[in-house]
C-alpha cells in the first residue's frame, strides 16, 4: 500500500464514522419524539458499514487488505426492536389505557456507540498524520 493509499482509506473512515456519530446525535435528540411523519414514535437508526471494494468482509479481508480500499456506508437502517411502552396518562400521544409509546433508544447504549466512534475518528486521524509524517521523512532521506 502506498503512501496515498493509506491516507485515502483513513479518509474513507473519517467520512463514515462522522457520518456514524451525525446519526448517533440524530438518535440522542430524539430520545424523547413520540410522534414522527411515518407515524408512531421515533425508530433509533444505525448505520452499515462495508469495504469499498464491494466484497464481503472475508473476502475483503483475503484479497484486498494491503491496497487500502477503505469503508463506505452501506446505508442507514431503522433498529426493529421493540418499542417503550411508559405510563404517562396526561401526554397528548397516550392510549386510551394511559400508556405513551416512547422510542427504542436506549441512551446508555448510544453513549457508548458515539465513544466509539470518536475513537476511531480519532485513530484514521491519527493514521492520516502518520502517513504525512513518513512522507516528510522520506523526502528528508532525499535531501
């Protein structure tokens, strides 16, 4: 892998995992929506990842590990998991049995998620960087 090549991936995973934490925020903010335009309350998303190169990850693991193809997002889907059900008699959204349906987000859960992701954030910087800093070297060798 060369010099670009390493930058590039760690570029791919700073643009997927900020992405990552721009929907992590987006769940966070809605801990407490009741009421969507779908209809119903608020569905926690997460976000897929998969190797730019298209393959699965075995594959991509085989072959492709030393050209640096990086990640991209395979989408964002809705978390299907069962939904809340809080006693809240007097919210404008409860049944007729006094009950709110709240959304699947679990907040300790998103917290950790958007730790996560921070640190390899963090890391791809950090790859980017190094990169930069062998590329300097090398062109010191040359002096």
């Amino acid at each position: 892998m060369g010099m670009f090549g390493a930058i590039d991936a760690a570029a791919s995973g700073l643009t997927a995992e900020r992405l990552r934490m721009d929907v992590i925020s987006n769940n966070i903010a809605n801990v407490n929506t009741t009421r969507t335009a779908e209809g119903g309350a608020y569905r926690r998303q997460i976000v897929l990842f998969e190797p730019r190169s298209g393959q699965s990850f075995a594959q991509f693991l085989s072959r492709e590990m030393d050209s640096g193809t990086g990640v991209k997002v395979a989408g964002i889907t809705q978390d299907n998991s069962p939904t809340r059900r809080v006693y809240e008699p007097n919210h404008p959204d409860a049944d007729p049995e006094g009950y709110v349906e709240m959304p699947n987000i679990n907040i300790v859960s998103e917290m950790v998620d958007m730790i996560t992701a921070t640190r390899a954030y963090e890391a791809n910087v950090t790859a980017v960087n190094a990169a930069k800093s062998m590329a300097l070297k090398a062109l010191e060798i040359g002096r």
